[in-house]
C-alpha cells in the first residue's frame, strides 16, 4: 500500500488542477493521496469526483502559520473538513495573500522586474496566491530562468529584497483549531533548512504539548541524516512519522510518490484525527 500524504493542485500553487492530480497519482502507483493545498479546501470536491478506481483521497490542507517572524507549515488532516473559525482564518490567510501578492509585484517592479499583478493572478486562476505564481511570472518576464531561482535574497525568498511577510496562525493555536475541527496536524518538512529555518526541537515539543500529532520525516528537502535525526525526535515525543511527495507539478519535477507514509503510521495518524477532540 503506498500513501503519499503531501500534494498539491491549481487550487493553489501546484500547476495540475485536482483531478489531473489524482490521475497522476495513481499512475503513480499510490493507493491514497491527501491532497493538501496552501489554506484552502476548494479543490477537495473536484478531486473526489475524479478520483480513479483503487485510489482513496484525504482531506487536507497545508495551514499557514508563523512563529518568531519564521513561517510554519502545518499539514492539516481534516476527515469532517473545517469547523467554521478554521474556515474563517482559512479566508483571512487566503485574502492577505493577495494583498502580499500585490504589494511583492509592486516592489518587484520598482526592481525593474517588467511583472504584472494581473500575470500572477491568471496564474492562480482562482486558487490561494502563493509566491510560486509570482515566481512563474517572473519567468515569463525573462527576470530568472526558472521558478526556483525567485526564492533568494535577490528575490523573494524570505529576508529577501521583494519579500513581503503576511497574515498567519500562531502554531499553537492552529493546532487547536484542527483539533477542534476533528483533525489532525502533522509539522511540514521540519528540517528543511534550504527554506530559511529549522524549527529548534524545544519548539516541536511544546507544540505536541498543544496537540502536535507529527512530523513529516521522509520528505524530498530531507537528506538521510535528516530523516534519522527526525524520526528519533519524533519516537522521542511520541509523534506519528510520516513522508510525503510536497509535488507541485511541473514546479518539482512531478513527484508524486517519491516519498510515502507506511500503513502502520498512516492507520495511526488517521485513528488520531478520527478521535474525540482529535
């Protein structure tokens, strides 16, 4: 059984809309997709329309948080999907995005990148504004030859000459709003230091203190000293340890798959996110 718990679509900024996603996921090989796009749920209903035959969807998101000016991602499994307050932050978040977005186009301008606000948000299409879109338009407007070079200090990567910080949770009580929800949250690529920061293990303790459920150890931005280092903090605290793809589509490679979560740790996570409170 292979379970890929990290994915995403144009509901927000992965390139493939929901249903090519769990197309690609079984062709894949995977048995069970969560499909986890940036503070949103949206492309939730179109991917189970889609969903082929063997294939089995969960319900997720990855949640938008911030702590000590350090951006959080909160993977965030949702069997009952969201309680009313989670939803209203969810919108919060998703409307400062476009504000962000705005306001990094107008100074990327000002740095003489020829980029459009309404380049980015066709890019969207609709979905939750990341900076991978305004990445994808600086592209286009022969700034950077591929998206990934957006993501530095020139740029927009964070501290960067563009970046523009944004509306997000307090881990702590994001937690408390999945947990109330009925779900489950598991920390996003903890050790992926390329992105900026890695959260010191005190931090990942106080926030299983508050209901943290676990911690994504097996994913592509991990080396293998990494994933060691991670699974024994997380058999340390007692976290579930799961692995997931972070696919993006064109963006990273369609990657679907690279990295699973075993069953075992999967039936755990999903016993934790069905139970009373979760």
């Amino acid at each position: 059984m292979r379970i890929d718990l990290h994915s995403h679509s144009t509901a927000s900024d992965g390139t493939d809309p929901p249903a090519e996603v769990m197309r690609r996921a079984r062709a894949a090989g995977l048995d069970v997709i969560a499909l986890t796009d940036h503070d949103t749920l949206a492309g939730q209903d179109q991917a189970r329309q889609a969903l082929p035959e063997g294939l089995s969807l969960i319900t997720g998101m990855e949640l938008s948080a911030r702590l000590d000016s350090h951006s959080v991602h909160m993977l965030s499994y949702l069997p009952g999907g969201a309680s009313p307050e989670l939803a209203a932050e969810c919108q919060a978040i998703r409307d400062d995005r476009v504000r962000r977005g705005q306001a990094t186009v107008e100074r990327l301008r000002d740095l003489g990148v020829d980029v459009t606000w309404e380049q980015v948000a066709a890019l969207a299409a609709g979905g939750s504004v990341g900076r991978p879109h305004i990445a994808r338009a600086m592209v286009e407007a022969g700034a950077i030859a591929t998206p990934r070079e957006a993501f530095s200090p020139d740029w927009i990567g964070t501290g960067g000459r563009a970046y523009m910080s944004r509306y997000a949770l307090d881990p702590a009580r994001a937690i408390g709003l999945v947990r109330a929800s009925g779900g489950a949250v598991v920390l996003a690529h903890p050790g992926a230091i390329s992105r900026g920061w890695r959260m010191p293990d005190e931090t990942v303790a106080a926030l299983t203190q508050a209901g943290l459920a676990g911690l994504e150890v097996d994913h592509p931005d991990h080396d293998q000293a990494e994933r060691a280092r991670l699974r024994g903090l997380a058999a340390e605290l007692n976290l579930v340890a799961t692995g997931g793809s972070d696919d993006h589509g064109d963006l990273t490679g369609h990657r679907l798959g690279v990295d699973t979560t075993s069953p075992a740790v999967f039936e755990q996570l999903m016993a934790l996110a069905a139970g009373p409170g979760a």
